[in-house]
C-alpha cells in the first residue's frame, strides 16, 4: 500500500491512500455525503472526479465508480474503480465476500459479550431516511448481520470501543443494530438523541478495506486511523494500529 499522500480535491482536502490506473482508495472527510443527495452539498464522487480531471487533465466525463458507501458522517477508508472493469470485477468480489471491510466505532455502555453476532431485520423509512428493527418478514424488511468485539471501555465516560464486521450492507447497519443491542455510537443523533448532544461528531469508523486487485490480483489493504480527538483519544493510537496490523495480516479478531 503506498503512503497516505494528501490531495487537495476541492473542498476539503483529503488523503489519497492508493491510487493506479484502476483503482483511487481515499480517506473519506467526515460530513461529506459518498454522493449527490437532496442537500445539494458538495459529494465525495464528484469532488474525486474534478479532481481526477484536474490532475491529469482529462478531456470530457470522468468515470467513477461506487464500489460501497459510508454514511454522510462516517469517515474513513473507501475504494473507487476508475475504470468500468475494474467496477465490474469489484462488484463480483463483493457479491462473492472476498471484499473485507472493519470498522472501529465507539459506543455509549458496554456490550452484553465481549463478542457477539447480531442479526436483525432491518426497515427503511425512505421519507425520514430512518431505519428500524422489526419482525421477521415484515414486508420490504431485509436481514442485517454482523459481529462485534469490544477492543476496551472508559468506565470514567461510559463509552466502549469496539470493531464491527459487516456480512451485509444495510443502510445506517451498525449504527441501528448497535443501538438496538442498547449501546448507541457516540455522536449519533438519529439512533441515540437521549445519549448525545447535538454538534457530537458520531464516533463510526472505516479502519480497514481489502481485496485483491481486479486486474493484478495482488492484496490491496487501505488503513485509515480514526483523528485523535475525543472520543477516539481515550484509547492509544497503538490500539488501531495494532488492529490494522492484524487485518492486513488476514487475522480480523474473531
């Protein structure tokens, strides 16, 4: 993986994690949504097009393709194909589970385990741009999984850390299913406004995105390091390195 490098991309810079012919790995800014939504605000795929047509002066449209999402205040590690094919092979990587992603996120409480698998079925609120947790063959509702692990706990702030594998891509996932599991992330004013105050940044990170490369086949590992600021600062910054390490090792924990 090459060095973090920073770019300027319009507005704000961010930095680029790898980059080659076929493929643009960045670090996501936090409050900027993955793309073009009702806010009208500047988005994360049309910023990384302008800038592509800037950097290398590319005459006409950019391709770009959307490989997966972060919500609008999530940051951390995202893959983009700069090519058709290599969307297309990275789709079929996706669908065949060979696309690793871990996210860090801090919640409020502790979890029942110290480890554990959740699975939920989960409904969206399109008007409200919600998700809730209902019955089992509720109409429109689809299975959400994933596990988590606690990585440690500030009893003298009531938060805990823990890392979060997704085995589905359900909109708001681990946010909605970690506050059903009654320990709602830090900052989430949707999934816990009785826990944060408004202007809390939600504390949900992609640490960790891997794959092979859909042309060379070689391993691909982004890290992204959550900022150091609080919460994140309650815990050493040797404690997502130390994790990082573990997942391009293809240990996850679990």
């Amino acid at each position: 993986m090459s060095s973090p490098v920073m770019r300027t991309t319009g507005k704000p810079d961010m930095a680029i994690l790898f980059e080659d012919n076929h493929l643009l790995g960045i670090e996501k800014p936090v409050n900027v949504p993955t793309q073009e939504d009702a806010s009208g605000d500047p988005d994360l795929l049309n910023l990384l097009k302008a800038d592509i047509k800037e950097r290398y002066g590319k005459p006409g449209n950019v391709y770009l393709g959307l490989v997966h999402r972060l919500d609008r205040p999530v940051g951390g590690a995202m893959i983009f194909a700069k090519t058709s094919k290599a969307a297309s092979r990275l789709a079929e990587t996706v669908r065949t589970r060979k696309f690793g992603k871990s996210y860090v996120a801090i919640v409020h409480g502790t979890p029942p385990q110290p480890q554990g698998a959740l699975s939920d079925t989960l409904l969206k609120d399109e008007r409200t741009n919600t998700v809730s947790v209902v019955p089992a063959g509720t109409p429109g509702g689809k299975e959400a999984r994933l596990d988590y692990r606690v990585l440690g706990s500030s009893a003298a702030d009531n938060l805990s850390l823990v890392q979060v594998e997704l085995h589905t891509g359900r909109s708001h996932q681990i946010r909605v299913q970690l506050s059903h599991l009654g320990c709602p992330l830090y900052g989430d004013q949707k999934y816990g406004a009785s826990l944060n105050k408004p202007g809390q940044q939600i504390a949900l990170w992609s640490l960790y995105v891997g794959f092979p490369h859909p042309v060379t086949k070689e391993p691909i590992d982004l890290v992204s390091l959550p900022p150091r600021e609080y919460p994140w600062n309650l815990w050493e910054e040797r404690t997502f390195s130390h994790l990082a390490e573990m997942l391009r090792a293809g240990e996850n924990g679990f």
